[in-house]
C-alpha cells in the first residue's frame, strides 16, 4: 500500500488561482523520487500542500491511508512526514547544535535525543566540527548540511527536499545529493524537488513530471532521462522558459 | 506591470464614458441643493434650529477630515494617526490672528489651511522616511510631541488654552433686519464648513482621476514596483501629505472659531485622529464616496448612541468596537467590499 | 552629589520601564504585532489592583499573583480570537496596528466609563515612606518596584532559555517558518507569548498603581514611552528593551531635573522620532526593524 497519496488536489495561495489543478500522485515506501517541470509547474506547491502550509481547496492527501487535509505542520511532522524548504531556513543566532536539537522539537525522551544528535554528527561530521558556531555565519552549503541534519533527528518516514541545490556551487550541490541518497540507504522515502532535472533524476529511483499543476508523467528516473519526447516537452520547455524569464 | 494595468482600468472607469453618469449627476445635484439649501429647509422644519445646524456643521466637518486623510490614508496607503496636528495648526492660526490682530477666521481660512499645508509638506519630508508600522508610529509620536509643545506655549495660553472674542452678529441685523441673530450663530460656520468640506470632496476627487493620484495608488500597491516603473515615490507622497493637511487645517480654523475657547487637547486627542482613520476605513479607503458615507455612518451611530446613554466613555467603546469590526470582518470598508462584489451602485461609484 | 541622587532614581524608574517594556518587544519579536493597547492594558491590571486594595486592602504586591494569571488568560483569548483572521492579509503587521489602536480605545472608553477620569492613586504604607544610604534617598515605592521587575524580568528569561516553550517562542522569533518546519505549533506558541507579555503587563499596572497616579487617558503617553524606549533598544529584542529603558529613564530624570517635569516626556517623544527617522534598527542591532 502507498506511503502517501495525494488524490485531486486543488490548491493556491491565499485569494490567488489554482496552482495545483486537480493532481493525483502516489508514494510508496522506502522509494526516492524527483519531482521535475518547468517554472510555475507547481513543484513547491505540491510539497507544502503535503507538508500541511497550504489547504487543498479540493482533493485528499492521504498519508498511511489516513487523510491529513488541514492538518498543521507539526501535525504532519509528528505522523512522519518532514519538509525541508527552499531556502536554509535555520535559526540564525543558534548555534549549529541548537538547530539540530529544535529539529528534535517533537522528541520529548532527552536520552533518545542525544542519541539522535550522535547519529547526525556522525552522518554529518562536518557538523559536529560546526557545533558551536551560529548557524547563521556558516556557509551556503554548510547551512544546507545543517537542514539536513536536522531533518534527520527526528527519524522521519518521509522527508521532502525542496531544490537542495538552488544557489549552490555544483561541487557542492554533488555533496549534498550523496547525503540525500544517504537518507534512502537509511530506508527513509525522499521526495525531491528539483530545478536542475538531470542531477535530481540521477539521485533517486522514480520521476514525477508536473506542468501545469498536474501530474504529466511518471516512470522509472533513468528511463525519464534517456526519454527524448520528455525532454523536450517538459524539460527542455524548463530550460526555455528560463531563458525567457532572463 | 501593475500600475499599466491600473491605467487601462482607469481610462475604462473615466467619468461619462462609463454607465451610470446620470445617477452620479442626479446624487451630485441632489447633494450639492441640500448642503446649501439645508439651513433654509430645516428652519421650520426643527425646533432646536440651532442644535441641527450645529450637527450640520459638525457632519461638514468630518468629511472635510476623513477625505483630506484619505488623500494620504487611502489613496497613498499611508495610515497617519497624528493629523490632528494640522487640525491644531489650522485652528490656532486662525485664533490667534483672530486675537491678536483681530483678523476674522472666515477671512484667515485660506491662509490657515496654508500654514497646515506648510507644516504638512515638513512633517511629510521627515516622517516619510519610514513605512508601514513604523510610519504609524512615526506619525503618534509627531502628534504627541505637537501637543507637548502646545501645551508648554505660554504665547498660545499653553495647557489653559485661548480665549476667542465672540462672533460678531449685528450685520445679520443690519443687512437682514433679523431679530434673534443668536438663534442663526452657527449658519455663517456652516456655510465655511460646507466650503471646506466641498473643497476638500473636490479635491479627493480630482486626486482620484490624476496622474498623480495613479501614482499614489502605485505607491499603496507596491511601493517599490511604482519606483521602477519611474514614479518619483518621495515627491508623491510628501506633496500626498502636504495636500491632506489642507482642508483639515481649514476645519480646524472653523471648529476652532465656533468652539471660541481653544484647548490644545481638542485638537490633538487621539480620538479626533481615530476618527478620521475609521470613516475613511469603515467607508472605503481609498475610494472617493467611502469617507464621505462613513463620516455619515459614524456621526449618525454617535448620535444615536448620544441619545441612547448620554455623552458618556462608551462612545469610545463604540468607536474602538467599529474599528475592530472593520478590520476584521471588511477591510476594505463599504465601497471596497460592494464594489469586489460586484454590487457598487452607481451613485457612490466616484472612482 | 545631586547627580547621582537623580541617576538611582533614573535606575530605579527604568527598572520597571523594562518590565512594561519587555511585554511589548515580546509580542513584535514573536508575531510582529507592535500592541498599541498594551499600556491600556497595564492600566486595566491597575485598576483591578486598586479595586482589589479598595475593597479588601490587598497590598498591590501581593494582587500580582491575580493581576498576571487573569491577565494571560486575557491575553490568549484575545490573540485566538482577533488575530488569526488578520494573518492572511498581505499588510499584516499595519492592519495589527489599526487593531490594537481600536482595542486601546475600548479599553480606555470601558475604564473611564467604570472608574471615571479622574486620578486614582493606591497607597500602601510604604507609597510614603523612603530609603536612605548615605545621602541618596529611595522612596520605598520605586525600590521594592524596580526590585519586583528585575525579579520578573529573570524569571522570563529563565523561561524562555530554560523550558521547551520557551525554546520555542525564541525559535519563533528568529524564524516563524522554521519554527514551524520542526514542529512547533506557532499559533499555540504565540497565543502563549501573547498571554505572558499580558501577564508582563499585569505585572506592571500592579506595581504602577502605587508608583504613580493613573486615569483611563494615562495610557497614550505610556504607551509612547514604552514604544520610545523598545524602539530605541532594537524592536524584539528583550535585552535591547532593558538597556533602552535605562538610557531613557536617566535621561529623562535629568530632563526633568534641569527643565522641570512637563518636560520630561520630550525625551522619550523626540528619541521615538529619531530613531525612527535614523536609524530604525535600533541603536544596538536590532533583530527585526519596524
């Protein structure tokens, strides 16, 4: 049965138009998946629609069959669904090793706690050499790491990236997508948004194509990328319209 | 983008290209034959004549304020809750030449408003440095400061205030052979209130249908965007302020007259400031008809309440309620929200 | 040594502007609500002092421990109510500005239709008797005052470095989304912090009440102040509220000292004005700007 289903959903901000138009997707466990599309497609709407920002104005979002529609974003969190958005968004004048710890918010055992923190430093030891420094002098990569990480700590089922590697230089970016495969080998379903389609097809098992707020296609990631008529309808469109947007 | 967008919507709405003309034109007529005739209709009409007049003068009054705030409030998004500063100014100039150089207040009201204007043009180069809230708070601190000095100003009788000589009637007898001109004291200070608020409706109005009212409602969208787009945002908004402090300086010389004692507290309380705010809010910011409707809502609700429980504290409960209401429930005040809807009769659709 | 003398004085005033204050930058440091009313409702906890020492002489210091928790309880209510509906909109910050104006003046038009305007005053034994080391001179009042407001002002920041609400209401001022993103329930968070500058509040109008006489009106100048001083400390920020209060309680001590007392508000009016004019972070780096 599917981890996660969103059925026909509708969504858009505030007195706005639809974004999503009626999308129909489905995430099974322990699979990784990019989400790719030209501008506008509604990549990020979808994600903070699952993760409990946006009210669906119709349609269902089904996680472990439970429908979550309006649930808060601490509400999804603590039934295991994690977002981790675009930009780095930390507490600035923590340090590094308070961010982790509020990524623990919803943990109350302090013992489990601790524990969690030595499995990030240790997934992340980069961190641990950080620990004492405000997150918010750290690096643009280094801020990255540090959400990571603390999407980590709270062990979630599911976890949903939106554009690791927006602003960052590619070497970076590489890194950063070895730690995302990392949280797949940990058995945790990672849903990706990301603009640069080749290199987040690359780091997952299964494509999701949006245009126009609903679901194009889907398929093997691998296969996606080797597609030509996918590419050029979808992908290159994003490509294009980038241009136009410059 | 938006403020192209805002222009083609504009020339579409222009007055007589638009329906609807002949409903404004008859509203227009009609208003106009009651602000002046009204004196004459409600002599034999009311026994306590000089009561109505009073309340004529005072209804004149609040929307010569609310639309003269609106101009910055509404049109500019400007939210200022120290306009009774230029009340006070208005309303000391005008009594102080008035005492000291015996010049009639009629005769003193385009100078008046002038000194408001003047003192709006400064306030507006210093205060609109800041946006948002901390204009708001900006503007508090300016009233609280006014009224300091005015308080402190021993030239203007300080906290103790100024005594005015009485109004002159003995021409209404000489000209008109009047009996009692007591019983028609407050009709010269409603004639000047009714010139004020014509003036200043006048000048919504033609700000409304400018260029430079275009640009100001620019400013209230996206301030930066309307900067793009080359609008000289600093100039709009201070000329934006000086304009507003006009006709308020104006009613303040009025008000002022009619009161004949002038305490620095009647201008610069902060309820005279909150008022102004929730017309032009409860009526529409930023649309022409909206202050006007809610200077007649919100006198007409004080009036009823008055007679309710007497001039009592809850008025300002009242008022404070009104404003949470609004906020709340219909930000955009009545011509805002009927015209979203759809449902904007004509005959208020000034805009 | 008259200096001096006016300087402890300044010290023992600013003690408790801190406390009044720290409410208030709290309240813009979590949900960017700059609180018009807050003054009324120092007033409103004044009040109940006054009726409470009126009718069953309870020293104000002790009607503490009713000012506050009645005051919180006010404060959630009153967040959970009016507030969530002005979160969509796109000028949230101005429009809760308009709001709190609009509960200022129902505050102010209820106290004076219950208790009139006139000057009330709570008198306590020691409202009159004073202190003295050397040659400076304490009134009791002002000292056990200033004493209580440093007491509340660690017991806040205990709270807010120490326990998991308070780690998260910090949380929600650096960042209300990623606050959000690990779980915290901002709208319960803030609904909380909502209740504790209210209780800040409470606090304050209690030990007010026998510091200085009071009517419903009173509030808009306080409220100045108080915007004076958190403006000119860096809006948000608790400690900048402490330091603010200091600088602006001695200067005006001294104001007062050298032009007499209808002067003294200037200092807080004209440093309100210029610092947003000039530097509208706040002299020491705010964490947010108005």
């Amino acid at each position: 049965m599917a981890l996660l289903e969103v059925e026909d959903v509708v969504a858009g901000y505030g007195a706005g138009p639809d974004i999503l138009t009626g999308l129909t997707l489905s995430i099974e466990e322990g699979t990784s998946y990019c989400i790719v599309g030209p501008n506008g497609a509604g990549k990020s709407t979808l994600l903070r629609t699952i993760a409990g920002f946006l009210k669906p104005r119709r349609g269902e979002v089904r996680f472990n069959a439970k429908r979550m529609n309006g649930s808060r974003p601490d509400q999804m969190l603590a039934a295991g669904v994690c977002f981790v958005p675009q930009d780095a968004s930390l507490f600035p004048t923590m340090t590094v090793k308070e961010n982790l710890v509020m990524g623990g918010y919803l943990i109350e055992d302090r013992s489990l706690l601790q524990e969690r923190l030595e499995a990030v430093y240790e997934a992340f030891p980069i961190l641990k050499e950080r620990r004492g420094q405000h997150a918010g002098t750290l690096s643009g990569g280094e801020q990255q790491m540090v959400t990571l990480g603390r999407a980590l700590m709270i062990e979630p089922k599911m976890v949903m990236i939106d554009e690791p590697s927006l602003g960052l230089a590619p070497m970076i970016a590489d890194q950063i997508f070895e730690r995302i495969r990392e949280f797949a080998s940990l058995g945790i379903t990672v849903v990706l948004v990301e603009q640069n389609a080749a290199k987040g097809l690359e780091a997952v098992d299964w494509g999701f194509v949006l245009d126009l707020g609903s679901l194009e296609f889907e398929g093997p990631a691998d296969g996606i990328l080797a597609d030509p008529r996918i590419r050029d309808l979808y992908l290159g469109k994003a490509m294009a319209r980038r241009r136009d947007a410059d | 983008m938006a403020v192209v967008e805002q222009r083609e919507e504009l020339v579409e709405g222009a007055p007589g290209r638009k329906p609807g003309t002949t409903a404004r034109r008859v509203t227009l007529a009609i208003s106009l034959g009651l602000v002046l005739f009204f004196p004459v209709i409600a002599y034999p009409i009311f026994d306590s004549y000089a009561y109505v007049m009073q309340l004529g003068m005072l209804l004149l009054m609040w929307i010569a304020l609310s639309s003269s705030w609106n101009i910055l409030g509404g049109f500019a998004g400007y939210i200022s809750l120290g306009h009774g500063l230029f009340y006070a100014i208005g309303g000391y100039s005008a009594g102080l030449a008035l005492a000291h150089w015996d010049i009639s207040p009629f005769l003193f009201l385009p100078v008046a408003g002038l000194a408001a204007m003047v003192v709006g043009f400064l306030a507006g180069l210093i205060t609109l440095r800041t946006r948002g809230p901390a204009f708001i708070v900006a503007t508090i601190a300016m009233l609280f400061l006014g009224l300091l000095i005015f308080d402190n100003w021993e030239f203007i009788g300080a906290s103790s205030g100024l005594d005015l000589p009485l109004i002159d009637l003995t021409w209404m007898t000489d000209l008109f052979g009047v009996e009692n001109p007591v019983e028609f004291l407050k009709v010269p200070f409603y004639y000047a209130m009714a010139i004020t608020a014509i003036g200043a409706v006048l000048l919504s109005y033609r700000v409304a249908h400018s260029k430079f009212g275009l640009g100001l409602r620019a400013i209230s969208q996206d301030e930066t965007k309307a900067e793009v787009a080359g609008i000289n945002t600093r100039w709009y908004k201070v000329w934006a302020f000086a304009l507003s402090a006009f006709f308020i300086g104006m009613a303040g010389a009025i008000y002022g007259y009619s009161l004949t004692h002038l305490r620095p507290l009647t201008f610069f309380a902060i309820a005279v400031a909150a008022r102004m705010v929730l017309m032009a809010i409860i009526g529409g910011r930023g649309t022409v008809a909206g202050p006007i409707l809610g200077a007649i809502l919100i006198l007409g609700v004080n009036e009823v309440a008055v007679r309710q429980f007497g001039e009592s504290a809850l008025n300002i409960v009242f008022t404070g309620l009104i404003l949470l209401a609004a906020l709340l429930f219909f930000p955009e005040g009545i011509v805002g929200s009927l015209r979203k809807a759809g449902r904007l009769p004509a005959f208020l659709d000034w805009d | 040594m008259e200096w001096v003398q006016i300087l402890v004085l300044g010290l023992l005033l600013g003690g408790v502007y801190a406390m009044m204050a720290s409410g208030l930058t709290l309240l813009f440091g979590v949900m960017r609500v700059v609180n018009l009313a807050h003054a009324a409702f120092i007033l409103v906890a004044a009040y109940v002092t006054y009726v409470l020492f009126e009718n069953l002489t309870l020293d104000p210091m002790i009607s503490l421990v009713i000012t506050m928790p009645l005051m919180f309880g006010l404060g959630v209510f009153l967040y959970l109510t009016l507030f969530p509906r002005l979160e969509e909109s796109p000028r949230y910050v101005e429009m809760t500005v308009l709001l709190t104006f609009g509960l200022a003046l129902i505050v102010e038009g209820m106290l004076t239709f219950i208790f009139t305007g006139i000057f009330r005053s709570v008198r306590p034994e020691y409202a009159s008797t004073s202190l003295f080391i050397g040659d400076i001179f304490m009134p009791s009042s002002q000292l056990y005052a200033s004493l209580i407001s440093f007491a509340l002002l660690i017991l806040l920041w205990i709270v807010l470095r120490f326990t998991k609400t308070g780690t998260a209401i910090r949380a929600t001022m650096q960042n209300r989304a990623a606050a959000q993103i690990v779980g915290v329930n901002v709208r319960k968070v803030s609904a909380i912090a909502f209740g504790i500058g209210m209780a800040l509040a409470g606090a304050a109008g209690s030990l007010l009440s026998f510091m200085f006489p009071f009517f419903p009106g009173r509030h808009w100048q306080w409220v100045a102040f108080l915007l004076a001083l958190i403006v000119l400390g860096g809006m948000g920020s608790i400690k900048g509220a402490v330091i603010g209060a200091m600088l602006l309680a001695v200067a005006s001590a001294f104001v007062t000292d050298f032009f007499g007392p209808t002067w003294s508000p200037i200092t807080f009016y004209l440093t309100l004005f210029l610092i947003l004019m000039l530097r509208p972070e706040g002299l020491f780096g705010a964490k947010a700007r108005l």
